[in-house]
C-alpha cells in the first residue's frame, strides 16, 4: 500500500510540475491553425511539416500542415480564412499584394502579413545526362515541365523563358511527378524552384545534368522580373554539380493572416527561431531561417506581433513595413 501512495504521490508531483512548466494555451487563440505549404516532393511540404509539428508543440494548440499548390494558393487560402498561415515566394506576394500578377485579376490581397523569413528558392533548371541539353537556350521547341500552375512556378517559369528568347511547351505537373514524367519521356527537361537540395531530384540525381544560363540571360531575366535574384548552389549539393551553379531565385517567407492574435505571432515567431535546428535537421535549407533576413522583405507589412519580436531582439522593421491597423 505505502509503495501505492508513493507512487500516487511522485504523479501527483509530475502532473505540478508538468502544468506549472509548460504553459497551457491561451484562451483567446484559436483551438487550431492551418498551415498552407506545397505538394510533395519540394522543399516547402517538408519544411512546412516540420514548422506544424514544432508550433503543435510549443504553442499548446494544433497546427495542420495542408498540402497545396504552392505560393499563389497560399495566398488565396490566407485572403480567404481557408488558411491562417502558409509559406511563399515574394515574387508571389508581390504580385498578390499589388494585384499585378495575372493570376490576381486585378484583386489586391491585402489580408496577409510578413511572419518570418524561410530560405532563398532557386530555379532549377535539369535535364537528363543522355539527352545531349548543356544550355536552357536548348529548352527551345521542347517540352518543358514545372511544378503546379497555382505555385510560383506556374507563375515564373513561362515569364523566365520568355525573357530569354525560349519558347517550349510548359506542362504542369505535381512536385513529387515531375521528375518521374522527365525519367518516363513525358518531359524534355525541368524547371523547378526549391532549397537546394530539393527531394524530388536527389533521388535521380545520379541522371540529371543542370542545363546553365548565360550572364547576359540572367540580366535579361532580372530585368524583365526585378524581384528576381541571382542565386548560386554550392558544388557537391547534388552529385552532379562540380561546380557552384549560377541560377535565378526568389526569397520566401512564412506569412500569416493579420487578425491572428498579437500574442499569439509573438510565440509562434519565437518558437520557430528557437526550435530552428531542428528545422535545420529536416531540410539544410532552413539554415537560412534565422532573425537577421529579416530584412530580405522590402514591401511586405509585418504582423504586429512579428514587429515586437523582431524589435525586442534588436532587429529594426522600417517603419513602412509596419502595419498602421
């Protein structure tokens, strides 16, 4: 009986100190979010995941990771409340947030905020080794596949190859297909954006060449596309470079709706920052999701509880960046 009651006793203490160490969660949060990424197969599904399972944890409510098209239908999916955080490209939000893209009709979709900067997506432009394409100028007259029409890709990829002079015949596909349709011959080549390295062509990698643009098309592409960056992946990424590639790309951001709570974004922005290596463990991508590129947003309002964060840590938002109401 005595080793009964020690035991009820030593419970008793662990469920004390249980409740008064881990916080419960507020009250005024919602019971749940939903956390739009991309399809399988890219880099934004996986660190998507990984994002829901660190904010589930640390913030004492569930967080649902919800698979998607990618940027465009994330930003669709926040302006709607179908959505109340997900993960894009800035050019998308660009676009979205002017309602230049022709994607937004003309509909400016001003519902989202800045929450915390992700990784550099760059282009990958990928053939096979045997199909003699050295150049994406050879993707001329060839049938060239993407990502889904309602991601950055849908929105880039026709734009990237219309400022260099390349007409192909673009098909869409899902994320985790695309590689699978370049193997079977659907595809003449790829153009797909992503951390490096992205999932879908490490597991070919071993038959895939990247196709190079020139500088004077990588100025032609930056000059039609200004939000566009220059962008390198580092030798020995994948199994076939042997060399740093020069390519394109576009900064993403985790965004979120702007009638979250103030408190709530304050936490969820913390525990993404302090849980960043495990962030790091699911894909070497997040090694960029710190703090400091903070300051690759140039136009996007952060949340009120974003700018708090980065404030008290000594990160200056300008002021036009924060949101007045």
């Amino acid at each position: 009986m005595s080793r009964f009651f020690g035991f009820v006793f030593a419970a008793c203490l662990l469920a004390i100190w249980t409740s008064t160490t881990v916080p419960a969660a507020n009250p005024d949060w919602p019971k749940s979010l939903t956390l739009g990424t991309a399809s399988p197969g890219g880099v934004f599904y996986v660190y998507g995941e990984a994002v829901a399972k660190i904010l589930t944890e640390s913030l004492k409510i569930e967080v649902d990771s919800l698979p998607t098209q990618g940027s465009v239908h994330n930003v669709k999916l926040i302006e709607s409340g179908g959505a109340q955080l997900g993960l894009l490209t800035m050019g998308v939000g660009l676009q979205g947030w002017n309602g230049t893209g022709d994607w937004t009709k003309g509909q400016r979709y001003r519902k989202m905020r800045a929450l915390f900067p992700m990784y550099d997506q760059l282009f990958h432009f990928v053939t096979l080794r045997w199909s003699g394409i050295t150049t994406v100028a050879q993707f001329n007259n060839r049938t060239v596949g993407t990502g889904p029409r309602a991601g950055s890709m849908g929105v880039y990829v026709p734009a990237i190859l219309e400022a260099i002079g390349v007409s192909a015949k673009i098909s869409y596909a899902a994320n985790e297909h695309v590689v699978a349709d370049l193997l079977g011959g659907r595809f003449d080549a790829l153009v797909v954006i992503g951390g490096a390295p992205l999932p879908a062509l490490v597991e070919a990698q071993e038959a895939l060449v990247f196709a190079s643009l020139t500088p004077e098309e990588i100025e032609a592409i930056r000059k039609a596309i200004p939000e566009v960056t220059i962008s390198q992946i580092s030798s020995g990424v994948y199994t076939s470079l042997d060399k740093t590639y020069t390519t394109v790309g576009l900064y993403s951001f985790a965004i979120g709706r702007d009638d979250l709570p103030d408190e709530l974004v304050y936490q969820l922005i913390k525990a993404v920052f302090e849980n960043q290596p495990r962030l790091v463990k699911a894909t070497s991508a997040a090694s960029e999701t710190v703090p400091q590129n903070a300051a690759k947003d140039t136009f996007l309002p952060f949340h009120p509880g974003a700018v708090r964060y980065y404030r008290e840590i000594g990160i200056k938002i300008p002021d036009a960046l924060v949101p007045t109401n």
